[in-house]
C-alpha cells in the first residue's frame, strides 16, 4: 500500500501537463473536455491517495506493535535461557536497558517510518520515469543535482546509524546505573549516595547528547545543502524547459509533465531523509539485539527434546578428577583433580576457606558451567548427557541472599512448581515452618513481599524461599549457605526448619556453611581447601584428627563464639539493659527491613493528590526554556522554508503562464517576439530559483540544527530530572507492585526519547507547514 501510494502520486504530473494543454489551445479558446477529464483523474487520485495511505499507515503500525512485542519476547528468553559465564562478561543491567530502548528504536524505524521511507522511494523512481518519458533531455539536465543528492542521503544513514550504535551504547550504560540504584535503593538511601547516582547516570547522558550535537551539525549542513540544491533543479528545469518552448520544440503541458514528475521524484528525496534517519537508527539499535540472539549458548535450558530424562532419580552424585576455571578468569584454577562421592539420602556438608571451591560444585552440579576436564555423575549418568530442564528440576537450592519476586508470598512459593494448587503451597510452608508467620500477616499468602522481598525480615525470607525449593519435591537439596546472613535469632529459627525437614524428607542434601555449628548433624563433612577435598568423614571424626584442618577450623570459631558471648554479657551488665532489647532488635532490623515507618494510607493520598495529564507541546516548551534562543531561531527559519513553498508555487504559476500565453500567441499570431519575451521571463525566474536556493541552505540547515538541539538538550534534560526524582522518592514509593525496578527503569528509558520526539525535527516540520 505505502509502494502504491508513492507511485501514484507522480501521476498527477501527467495530468497537470494534460490541463496546461487544454488551456493553450491554438484557437486560444479551451477543451472544456479535457479539463473535466483532469478533474476527474484529480479526483480520483485524491481518493486512491486517501485509502492507499490509511491501509499503509494501520497495517505498518500495527505490525511494528506486533513485531516489538514478539522480538520483545524472543529477546528476553534468548537471554534467560543463556549460559552463566555468558552473564559474568555481560552487564545485566545494561541488558535490561537495551530490551526496552533497542526495541523502542526498532518499532519506530518499523511502523510509519518505514511506510513513508518506502512510498518516497516510490514516488522518486515513478516520478523520473515519467520525467524521462515526456522529455529525456529536461530530465537529465535537472538530474544533475541527483549524484550529489544521493551521496548526501548516503552519508547522513551511515553517519546516524553509526551514532545510533554508540547512543544506545552509552545510554544502556545510563539505564544500567539506573536499574542498579533503583534495585537498591535502600543501599543507596543508607549511604547518601542518591547524588553520587545522579551524577554517575547524568555524566552518561551528557556523552551521549554532545555526540548528537556534534552529528547534528554535519547533518544540519548535509540537510541544507540538498534542499538548497532542489531549487537549484527548479532553476535549471525551468530555464531549460521554458528554452525549448521558446525555440517551439515543446509544448508547455510536456514540459511540465517532465518537470513535475522530476521535481515528485526528487522532493520525495528531502520527505524521505528524517524517515531514512529513524530507519537508520532502529538497524543500529537492531545490530545489537540481533548480536546478543546470534550469541548460542554453551548450555541450552530451552529444549526439551535435547539430552535424556530417566525415569527416576535416586540422588547419588559423584565429582571424579573435576577441573575448572571460570570463564570470566581462566588463570584462576578454582577446583583441580577434585572428587567427591555422595550417596543418596545423605546430608553432606561443604566447609573450607572462601574461594576454595565449596560453592563451585553447586554451580557444576546445576550445569551453570561445564568443568574443562573430568566428570559429574547422577546415578551414574555424566550430567552432559541429561537434558538440562530436568536435571534442575531434581535440584532445589536455597542461596545466602534469597531472590524473592515482587509479587505475593504465593506466588513466590508456587514459582517453584508449575500448575501447583494451593493446598501444596500451604504444605510446603508448613515443611518450611513458614506458615505460622504467614498465617499472621492480615493478608497471609496474598501478601506482596515487594521489591526483591523487601517487606519481610531476613528469616522470613530465607523460610519462603526454602518452601519455594521443596514444593516440587527435589530428590537434591542445595542450601548455599542458607543462614550466614542471618542474625542469631532467625539463623535459629531458620535452622530448626532445616533441620525438621531433613528428618522428614530423605533428599540429598548438600550443606555449604562457613558456621560449622549449624553443620554437626551432617552426616558427612567435605573439607574444601585450594580446589581440593582434603578431609572428609563427620563431625566427630574429623574434630579427632589432630592437627586436622577442620578441627583448625572448629577449635577457632568455638574461641571466637566464646570471646563474643563474653563481651556481650559485659555489655550488657554495664548497660543494665533487660530482655526488652531483644525485642527492640527486631523491631528495628524489621523496620529496616521493610520501611514501613510511613502509615500506608498517607502514601496512597500522596499519591492521589498528584495530577494525571497528557505532556503537551507547550510543556515540552517550558523544558527547553534555556534553550528559547535556538527555539526562536528554528523558528524564523521554519517559518521561512514554509513560506518558499507558497513562493515557488507563484514563481510556477507565473512560468505556466507565461509559457502558454507566449505559445498560444505564437502559434495565433506567428510572431517571433512572443517568443523572445519568454527568453527573457525565463531568466529572471531563474534568477529567483538561484537566490532562493541560496537563502534555504542556510535556513533549512539553520532549523534543522536548532531543532535537533533542542531535542538532544531536552532527552538529557528530562532523563535527569526523570532519575534525580526517582531518586528523591520515599521507600515506600519502591515497595508499590506498579513501581517495580523493570517498570521504572523502562519508563525512563523510553519517556524522555518519546517528549523529546515533539520537540525536534516533527516541531520544526509542523511550524514550516503552518
């Protein structure tokens, strides 16, 4: 529809011609039959022009929606389905941000953008076709200009499409320092570093709009140059065509058929510029989405026909010679030559100095990496040979940092089993010891935990996140470190839970703990040190061996337990303090926890009280007040290009009428001085065209620059006030389910880019068509 609509519009310069010669009659009277039938052709153009654009524009957009959302998707879970060690090279903010801006920029060089990029393109090849047609050598004297016109088009797409790269670079990194603060706002809060984070994504910002500025400038001149050298092909066409009706080898309706269908084809050139532009930032934004979709992992979770499912699953795991090194920093050797045998049923535990391997087994284990030599075993089938769905739905892990989702308690629980009815989320609570808490929130499992489970203390957290790792009954269970952040009380509690359920289930339980109290039970202990296993056997074997390295261990945290509990006694003996700070303690870490010392009911009138409106043109306006003198120089020069249309269109009329009179005389009278009188009018229309084309080169690269910069002034501008607000929000503004990090996060890469769009080169367009 958009390639119809282009090749119908030159075709009114076959009619045109066609009136103009039903008008220079010989006779000098007029073919009223001839300017019906134009009239009628006018018309019927007109129609075809209206359906053929409304189809292009409906189908181009929705189809771009369409696109976005499906690309959208396809993007997101290429990415959840990558390998780890393709994350540690990889800024996972800075994905975040390029999933929602990337794709922006694509729908965009996707909808109306393309549409008219590929109607002008019709438009210029049909226009010149039936410029050649009705006169080669008028054509090819106003296509002089082309070469020079197509190399200036060429260069501008290479030279956005080259920025846009760099820009969406730059402006992921912003979005990644964004998403980083919002997703720790309180961290940020407690240290007062709301100004270092301004600053930090402001700094980005700035790069990004004095490299668009500096774009804007080459292509501002690039712009003027071609609509200058458009009226410079007015003048050559003219002087040329009006040479030949004055030396009566043409007559005026062909010459202005060759004229018109060139001058279509060519201003099509200068309509489809800003178009090209966006399609040129959107393959640039699209290079790099499609290079993280080229990205193939090393270790594919999403097929589920790849790899064998056996039927069952008894729990036995072996490690036998297993080396590795991250990929991230292979000249760190992490295990080496290490082997382990763990029989199912049992509980074994990991313990060893930091970076000595202990959590790496697990990492193994779940097929997050594969080691360079050696083999893991589950009932005596090599890991790699599994399929890597169900290898880890045989495994539940509880981490030292629980990631809670920003949605309810159930929710949370139920995202560990697929289709689970309620009745097993209550169950696994209840294995947990989760459930009496839950029971006593006023909205128990339909509570919203917030941003990252912000609304509940740490012990809580640590409890639903084990319910959330039981509900599918794993034969394995992984708890990496599961109590080590926690304060005495809840690592109690937490502990009892784990223990409880250890007794009730027989899974295979792999313990990594750096409290070697919390591990006594176990029925095995691994001494992890260097990437080797250097003792194993239980608690009380190993604490027999002399000089072992975990009696080491052992005999130093049982003095430090000692010296601790000591020093706070003496504490509290000088402080006279009684069992009522036990409870002030937990006020207070829940109060941290899930900053709820503002009542909620104050937070929903605030946010009632604050206006909901659409940002007009006039608002966008009061954003760029620093920038009013570039505004108000945009706009002497929008409203100059506007005006050259009215003109041209009088110096026309002023041609056509010159050239029938002159040739209707000519051929009534036969007198040569009609003809000479032409000559002469043709000159000074020329004359006119040069001037005026001298004149638009500087106002229309003039506007074109004032408007880019005031929209690259007002991108930057709103995308700081847009985080510094965020920024100055309370806490409880986070803990809402709509104000979620990605939501956030989102809006401030896209809102400032779509204002901002009202205010640069469509403003300047819409004031040169008024």
């Amino acid at each position: 529809m958009a390639g119809l609509n282009g090749a119908i519009f030159p075709c009114m310069a076959l009619v045109f011609g066609t009136a103009i010669n039903a008008f220079a009659q010989a006779d000098g009277g007029v073919d009223r039959d001839a300017v019906d039938r134009a009239a009628l052709y006018y018309f019927l153009i007109a129609l075809a022009l209206f359906f053929t654009d409304c189809f292009a524009y409906i189908l181009f957009c929705n189809s771009a929606e369409r696109q976005m959302k499906a690309l959208r998707g396809h993007v997101f879970a290429h990415m959840l389905y990558m390998d780890v060690s393709w994350y540690d090279k990889s800024d996972a903010f800075e994905l975040s941000s390029r999933l929602t801006g990337d794709t922006v920029k694509i729908k965009d060089g996707m909808g109306q953008k393309l549409s008219d990029s590929i109607k002008f393109t019709c438009q210029f090849f049909v226009g010149y076709i039936i410029g050649f047609a009705r006169g080669w050598d008028m054509s090819l004297v106003m296509a002089c200009a082309m070469p020079f016109m197509v190399l200036s088009l060429k260069y501008m797409v290479r030279l956005f499409r080259k920025r846009a790269v760099i820009s969406q670079k730059m402006y992921a990194e912003a979005g990644a320092v964004a998403e980083e603060t919002l997703g720790s706002i309180r961290t940020v809060a407690s240290l007062n570093g709301e100004k270092r984070a301004i600053d930090k994504y402001n700094e980005r910002a700035i790069l990004v709009e004095t490299g668009n500025i500096a774009i804007s400038k080459r292509s501002a001149c690039v712009f003027g140059c071609m609509m200058g050298s458009i009226w410079l092909m007015y003048a050559a066409g003219l002087w040329y065509g009006g040479s030949k009706v004055a030396r009566a080898e043409a007559s005026p309706g062909t010459v202005f058929q060759a004229f018109f269908g060139v001058l279509m084809g060519t201003i099509s050139l200068s309509q489809i510029s800003p178009n090209v532009t966006a399609v040129a930032e959107a393959k640039g934004a699209a290079a790099a989405i499609y290079k993280i979709l080229d990205t193939i992992s090393s270790i594919d979770a999403s097929k589920d026909d790849i790899g064998v499912k056996p039927d069952a699953c008894v729990g036995r795991i072996q490690a036998l010679s297993v080396n590795f090194t991250y990929p991230s920093r292979p000249d760190v050797q992490i295990l080496n030559d290490y082997n382990v045998t763990i029989e199912p049923g049992q509980t074994v535990a990991f313990v060893g100095a930091s970076g000595g391997g202990k959590s790496t087994l697990i990492a193994l284990l779940e097929r997050f990496y594969d080691p360079q030599e050696g083999t893991i075993l589950l009932d005596g089938c090599d890991i790699k040979t599994l399929n890597v769905k169900w290898l880890r739905s045989q495994i539940g892990l509880v981490s030292q940092e629980p990631v809670l989702f920003a949605s309810t308690i159930f929710e949370n629980i139920a995202a560990g089993l697929e289709g689970v009815a309620r009745g097993q989320v209550v169950e696994a609570a209840k294995l947990a010891n989760a459930h009496t808490f839950i029971m006593s929130l006023p909205e128990q499992y339909d509570t919203l935990v917030g941003e990252k489970g912000v609304s509940l203390s740490g012990g809580q957290k640590q409890r639903v996140a084990i319910a959330r790792a039981i509900i599918r009954e794993p034969k394995i269970l992984v708890l990496d470190e599961a109590t080590s952040a926690l304060d005495n009380e809840s690592e109690r509690v937490v502990q009892a839970a784990l223990n409880d359920l250890m007794d009730k289930t027989h899974m295979t339980t792999l313990v990594i703990a750096h409290r070697l109290s919390t591990i006594r039970r176990a029925d095995k202990i691994v001494v992890v040190n260097a990437g080797h296993v250097v003792e194993e056997g239980n608690h009380d074997e190993l604490v027999s061996v002399e000089h072992g390295v975990y009696q080491n261990l052992y005999r130093i945290q049982e003095e430090k337990a000692q010296e601790e509990a000591e020093a706070a006694a003496n504490a509290l003996i000088k402080a006279g303090i009684n069992d009522d700070v036990k409870m002030s303690r937990t006020l207070n870490s829940r109060s941290l926890g899930s900053d709820r010392l503002v009542d909620d009911s104050v937070l929903k009138e605030a946010s009632e009280d604050v206006p909901e409106g659409k940002f007009t043109i006039v608002d966008a306006l009061e954003f760029s007040r620093p920038e009013r003198k570039f505004f108000i120089t945009g706009l002497i020069s929008a409203g100059i290009n506007g005006f050259s249309m009215p003109c041209s269109a009088i110096l026309i009329s002023e041609m056509v009428a010159s050239m029938t009179s002159a040739y209707t005389n000519y051929q009534t009278y036969g007198l040569q001085s009609y003809l000479d009188q032409l000559s002469s009018d043709i000159t000074i229309y020329g004359v006119c065209y040069i001037a005026g084309a001298v004149v638009l080169f500087f106002t229309n690269a003039t506007q074109n620059f004032c408007f880019r910069y005031m929209a690259e002034k007002l991108t930057s501008r709103l995308r700081g006030i847009h985080f510094s607000a965020l920024c100055r929000q309370n806490i409880g503004f986070f803990d809402e389910k709509k104000n979620a990090t990605g939501a956030l996060a989102a809006d401030l890469s896209t809102n400032a880019t779509k204002v901002a769009m009202i205010s640069g080169d469509s403003q300047g367009r819409q004031h040169s068509r008024l």
